[in-house]
C-alpha cells in the first residue's frame, strides 16, 4: 500500500474535527505553491526577456517544450488537488464555438407583452 493510500486510510479514522484541521493545514501547504495566473505570467516574463535581449526569438521547438512544461506543472497541481481530497475532478473549459443563432419572427404582440398581460 502507498503512502497516501495509509495517510487516506488514517485520515478516514479521525474525527471530524481533527480532519478538518487537516484540510485546512493541506490547503495552508497549498497556498505555498505559485498559482497558474503567477506561473503564466512567469512564462511570459521570459519571453519578453527573450525578445529584450540580442538573442533570437525562441523557436518552435522552445515554445512547445515551455508549454508542455506549464501543462506538466499544471496537471501536477490537479492531480494534488485530487490525491489532497479537495476535489473530486477537474473541468476544463469547453472551446466549443456556439453555433450563430437565428432570431425568428413572432406575428402578434411582443411575447414581453404576453408575459406581463398572463402576470397581471
């Protein structure tokens, strides 16, 4: 059995109190590690440094390593996050484009109008 599979185990026998000083202590332990916004804004730091300086601009094997880096670091995080109990999953952002919608046209009052008339 792993260790966090035994620190899980033990976590499960105490009392709710003593567990949640433990939630807080691992969310305090948290708080440590960089959040993403400071992380992202690191990364561009080093690009903009990049373009300052007489060097080249990264090529696009150097920008694909950093963001597998950042994606690297970024599923570590979640992953802590799930291990740590907080969360049961991570949702990510749907890039979906919303189809255009078409407006139709209603014959008669205004549905507004409808609606305010049934509520009176």
């Amino acid at each position: 059995m792993s260790s966090l599979q035994e620190l899980k185990k033990q976590a499960r026998q105490l009392s709710v109190s003593d567990r949640l000083e433990l939630v807080h202590a691992i969310i305090e332990s948290l708080q440590d590690v960089p959040n993403q916004q400071s992380e992202r804004s690191d990364i561009i730091k080093q690009m903009k440094g990049l373009l300052k300086t007489d060097e080249p601009a990264p090529t696009d094997e150097q920008v694909a390593a950093m963001l597998e880096e950042r994606t690297d670091k970024q599923a570590a995080f979640h992953q802590a996050l799930i291990d740590a109990g907080l969360v049961k999953q991570i949702k990510h952002p749907s890039y979906n484009l919303i189809p255009e919608q078409r407006l139709i046209q209603v014959e008669g009052k205004p549905v507004s109008e409808t609606l305010i008339a049934e509520r009176r």
